[in-house]
C-alpha cells in the first residue's frame, strides 16, 4: 500500500511567504526615502509602494479565507 505523502509547501506557508517578501520590499523603499524631507517621502513613499501594498492586503485576504484568522 502506498503511504500518503505530505505536500512540502501549504497553500498557507506560500501566503505567509509572499506576504513576508513583500513586507520586506516595503521596508526597501523605506530605506531608500531615508533621510529625505518629510513631506517628499510622505508622498513620493506611497506611489512607491501603493501596488505592494494592494498587493499584500490581497493575501491578507487570501489567509483570512485559508484559516479563518487575521494575518498578524
């Protein structure tokens, strides 16, 4: 008889992945606006990262429907 085997990845560890890699992104453009005034970073900051963070919210999402829990 054959032995069920175990999937390596599940369908939650690659959510929390991609959500983890594109927390991690966000942090990139962070540093990049380092030491910029204020107001530019404010706005320049949020074009920059506005698609990643759609991005991210989507997989929130997507791990709220897999578990039945708020990504924290």
């Amino acid at each position: 008889m054959k032995k069920k085997s175990s999937p390596v990845l599940t369908h939650v560890e690659i959510i929390c992945l991609a959500i983890r890699a594109i927390d991690m992104d966000i942090g990139d453009w962070v540093k990049k606006f380092e030491g910029l005034p204020e107001d530019y970073v404010a706005e320049h900051l949020e074009i920059a990262t506005a698609d990643l963070k759609a991005k991210r919210e989507a997989l929130r999402s997507l791990y709220l429907m897999e578990t039945g829990y708020e990504y924290n």
